[in-house]
C-alpha cells in the first residue's frame, strides 16, 4: 500500500494565499477516501487510478494559525502553526538568492528581524531533465535565529508588506545564482526557440541518463582532484616558495585573464608588502572583501582564517607575532561554479595595523592548481541545458495558490538582450498560463556595475535594462530600477533593503489599494526636437522631476546626430519635462540616458525620491 504523501511545502509553519480556493494535493494508494480538513473547511475525494488526488477548499480570510490534517483509511497527516496570508514567489539568480546575513547592515537587521508572521520557504537547489512534482525545502518562521539565511530582497519586501498590510506574509525562494533565464523556462516555451532544438532533442532522447551519469562521473573526479590539489600538500603558502613562473592578476576583480576566465577549480594567489618599524608588534587585521567561492588565508606561512561561501566578508585578524617589515600574503581560492576570486570593492582589500590603513589592490600573483579545463570537465549545472530549473524548482509549485511573483535576474544574459527581448515575455506569459492567473510580475532592473564609461559608449548591460523596460508592456507588470545603488567591483549590491521596497511599492500600489503610493520614478515617454535641443517626456510624472544634485544640474544625458556618434550633453529640468543640448551637434535626432554599464553620475528623479530608468529615444521622422 503505497503512503499518504504531499508535496514538502505542505507542512508546518506554512502561508496560504487569501481570499483564493486552497488546492490541496498529493499521492496515496489508487482508490483510496482522502479527507482533508484546514479550520472548519473540509473536503473529500478519491485518489485516481495512478494514486493521485486533490482538492480545493474554499477561499478564507487572513488569520490563523490552523491546523491542516489530511487523512486516509490507516494513515493521518497533521501540520501545525498554519497562516493565511499572502503569499509570493521569488525567483532569479544569486541577487535574489543573495542571503540576509551578507547585506547592509546585516547585525543589525538580523537582529531585528522577528516576525513570526513572516514565513520564508527556501527551495532547496535542483535541477530536473523532466518536469517533477515535488522539491525539497521547509518552511521557516521569521526570528533572529533563522532570518540570516532568508533571501535579503524576500525578505525586504516581504517586510515591507506586513508592515503595511499587518497580516501574514509567505515568501517562497526558489533561485539559483549564475544562472540563464532559459534554464527558468518550459520546455514546451523553449522548443518555439530555434535555437534550443538540439538541446531538447537531446533531453528527450533515450542517451540522456548515460550523458548525466558520464558527466557525474567526470565531476566526481574533478571534485576529487580539488580535495588533492598540490598546493597545500607542496606547502605553497610557505614564505620561500618561488613564485618565478607565477603569472599576474589584478586584485581585486574577477579572473578574467586567458588562462583562468571560465574555469573552476583551485588557484593560489600571493603578494608580498612592506610595513614600516613602528608597526611592528601589534596585532592586525587583514581584510580581503568578498572571495569567490571558498578561500584559506596564509601571512609568513601562518594560517590567519578560512571561509566558505561567495558572499562572506572575509575579515582575518594577524597576531602581533605574524607581522614583520617584509609579508607575505597566500590565499588558496576554490571556485566551484562560475566566476572566481576576489572581487569585492577595491577598498575592501586591505591590512590596517593600528588604524593605518595599508591598500593591498595591485597586480598579485598566481598559480593554478586545478583547472576544470584539465579535466575536459563538463558541467551538468543549471545552464548546461534549458528548463532544468523550471522543471524542478518551478513546477512543482504550479498550482499553489500565491499572490505573485518578484524576479531579479538577467547578469548572465546581459550579452545576449537581442534574445531576452523574447526569452523574459515568454517567461512570464507562460507561467501565468500555467497557474491560470494573470498574477503580478515585478522585477529588478540591472544594477549599475563596473567601471564607469569615459565617454558615451555601447553598453551589454545598457541593452539588457532596455529589454527589461520593454517588458513593461505586458499586463499588471512592474519594474524596480536600482541604476543608483549599484557597486562599482561587486555585482552583488549589499544595499538590499532599497531593492526589497522598490518592489514592494509596485504591489502596493497595484495590488493593495495604496493609490497614494508612487511606486516609479520618470519612464521615458517621448522626444522631439526643438532647434538644435531635445525635448524629452516621461509617463509617470505625476511627481515633480528633481536633479539629485545640490546645484541642480541633470548628468547622464547624451545626444548624437545623424552620424549616431553619442556625446555627452548638457541638460536642465523646464515645466516637468527634460531639455537637453550639446552646442556642438546640430540637429540631434538621439538621445540616451543612464546608458552604460555603469552610468555612476546619473541624478534624474522623481519627488518620491525614486531614479528615471534608463532609456534612449529617437524623434519621429
């Protein structure tokens, strides 16, 4: 006799979704009487010949907490501390995974943090060939012991939410960093896209179990070779190791180089610095930024700290003992997916000894112990082929009743928006199809990052927020654009807190009646030429346009003639719309705002206080 299951998001401590029919469902043996009750709601049914049931109890107010039993003939499931509340799906990749504990103000914010109507499920990470009924997670109710591995955007907003509507709020976590938006996508969606016909093709085929069990079999051997990498066994990190035939890397950013950009595996990095005497006999603190994934630390040939984990501040403290006028720093990085080392701020990776401030960025060198490239290492990760995420992260949640989904992704498709412009539509298109509700859709516009342009220039990251913009054009969506608190070296910004409430404001303002809230800043609408000028519109300008600038200046503007050469503009605020010039391009038929990877000096907002999206518009012929 098979046994009374549900899917794990049924259990305790869980939300349901207010005001909407509660589906209900799992497996039993076929034929069997299934009861379930949740307050004084009840309903019965049989499981289908494959053992399958579901039922749907009627819509209920917020409130709680209930009790959920479930019972077959020999068998009773009972789950306790039930709310119903509204519930919400957070999707995308590591910024929406990005935890609590690493964003600004995290001590403070954790402890903070107790709002036992707050519940947070966190999708445990799995990829699936075929779609599955089931995932792994639990939930967990929001305290001080528990909020500092939520989702910092989850829980901003969900934060965000209760405190306005004072009811209970579930957010579910299902999102994996590094990760395409196709590997979020249906299989049914993706085969419309030629250009995935091979790849589904061979996700059906009979071979690929075999490709899954070789490509597991490789991995295993390359994790291995990681575990017995050379480095540590060769003592590397001792002070007269000869680093002659080390290469150089600078410090801090992303391996990027020939040899080492898109491998994983083991890389030893090492510097050497001076101090003065009068340092000498203190203890120190090393302090590198962020380090991506895992690193263990050495100075003169003495362990000072080791961590695990991509978003951790690496902060190490040195004995007074360690120190001598000439160092040695030798850092052992193990990089397991995607990027690798140290990439956090440049001011960040320092030693301070007495509060004296000692800046390590500079070239450093390196060496490579394992590279997955030696292997001839094959990565069956989430982006080795479409839909695995939406297959066992997505579906399984189909059905669920949830008010709507928030979504930060598209870092790892900024080169490609010529195909986001159709991938992210057909994203959304397809999962309010499958729920059978045209639920909200809010996302994170990309942050700024990198360096900023000297000059105006073509920008991935540029194209990649514009298709996002264009997205708008879909029903009962929205945008939060965080063009102004981006980090310059770190694609993670820690200011989390702003992201969560931006998009917090589209749902109340949308979904929660709050008609008074402004929930966006100016979104261009349109530009015609006045003499050698442009005039530039905005929808959304109920508020006041204000240059966040204490002279009052607009930065950011560049215009270009018929020639499509941008050059940077001036510009001034006149009757609520945006005039802008450059005395040296007559005519301008373009212009472009906050376009760039990094456009750090644009300052056009709105009263509310919220950033103009980027944008670039042309005049009607």
């Amino acid at each position: 006799m098979a046994q009374l299951s549900v899917p794990s998001f049924f259990s305790d401590h869980m939300v349901l979704q207010r005001e909407k029919p509660i589906n209900i469902w799992g497996t039993a043996s076929a034929g069997e009487r299934i009861s379930v009750t949740l307050g004084n709601a009840q309903k019965s049914t049989r499981t289908d010949k494959n053992g399958k049931w579901s039922v749907s109890l009627p819509p209920m107010q917020a409130g709680g907490p209930y009790t959920l039993n479930v019972k077959s003939l020999k068998q009773t499931l009972s789950f306790t501390d039930i709310l119903i509340g509204e519930v919400w799906i957070c999707s995308g990749q590591s910024n929406m995974e990005f935890r609590l504990r690493s964003a600004n103000h995290a001590t403070e914010e954790v402890a903070a943090a107790n709002y036992p109507q707050i519940r947070s499920f966190n999708v445990i990470q799995e990829m699936g060939h075929t779609p599955k009924t089931d995932l792994k997670g639990k939930w967990e109710v929001c305290s001080p012991a528990s909020a500092s591995d939520f989702s910092a955007v989850g829980y901003f907003f969900a934060r965000e939410l209760y405190q306005k509507l004072n009811i209970p709020i579930g957010f579910i976590n299902s999102s994996w960093g590094g990760t395409d938006i196709e590997t979020w996508m249906s299989m049914e969606v993706i085969e419309h896209f030629p250009k995935y016909e091979k790849s589904l093709a061979r996700m059906r085929s009979s071979e690929f179990e075999e490709y899954i069990k070789h490509s597991d079999k490789v991995k295993k051997e390359f994790e291995q070779a990681i575990i017995n990498e050379p480095g540590e066994k060769e003592k590397w990190y001792l002070e007269n190791t000869s680093t002659e035939n080390w290469k150089e890397h600078i410090v801090p950013s992303l391996w990027s180089n020939e040899e080492l950009s898109g491998i994983d595996g083991v890389v030893w990095f090492t510097y050497q610095f001076s101090i003065p005497v009068n340092c000498l006999g203190q203890d120190a603190e090393l302090s590198l930024g962020t380090i991506d994934d895992d690193d263990i630390t050495w100075v003169n040939g003495h362990e000072v700290g080791r961590t695990v984990g991509y978003d951790l501040k690496r902060l190490y403290k040195i004995p007074a003992e360690v120190l001598k006028e000439q160092n040695t720093i030798t850092i052992k990085i193990s990089d397991y997916r995607g990027g690798g080392g140290l990439y956090g701020p440049k001011d960040e990776v320092y030693l301070k000894v007495n509060n004296r401030i000692f800046p390590l960025c500079d070239n450093w060198k390196y060496k490579v112990a394992v590279s997955s490239a030696q292997y001839d290492y094959v990565e069956y990760g989430p982006n080795a082929f479409p839909s695995l995420l939406f297959n066992a992260m997505i579906h399984p949640l189909v059905g669920l009743g949830m008010k709507g989904v928030i979504w930060y992704q598209g870092e790892n498709n900024a080169a490609r928006a010529n195909e986001y412009i159709d991938l992210f539509p057909a994203l959304i298109t397809d999962w309010r199809s499958r729920w059978n509700n045209e639920f909200p859709f809010y996302w994170v516009q990309l942050a700024n990052f990198m360096s900023p342009a000297k000059q105006p220039s073509e920008s991935h990251w540029a194209n990649l927020r514009d298709t996002q913009s264009k997205t708008l054009a879909l029903p009962h969506t929205g945008q939060a654009v965080i063009i102004d608190i981006g980090e310059e070296n770190d694609i993670h910004p820690r200011n989390k807190q702003d992201v969560g409430k931006r998009l917090a404001l589209h749902a109340l303002h949308n979904d929660y009646g709050y008609n008074s809230i402004v929930c966006t800043g100016p979104i261009f609408q349109s530009v015609k030429r006045i003499g050698d000028a442009l005039e530039v519109t905005f929808n959304a300008c109920d508020e006041q346009l204000v240059a966040r600038n204490k002279y009052g200046y607009l930065s950011g503007f560049a215009i270009a003639g018929a020639d499509g050469k941008y050059q940077w503009a001036q510009a001034k605020i006149e009757n609520n719309k945006v005039i802008v010039w450059n005395k040296e391009i007559q005519q301008p038929v373009s212009v472009r705002y906050a376009w760039g990877d990094n456009p750090d000096d644009a300052n056009l907002y709105n009263a509310a206080g919220l950033p103009a999206s980027p944008f670039e518009g042309h005049i009607s012929q």
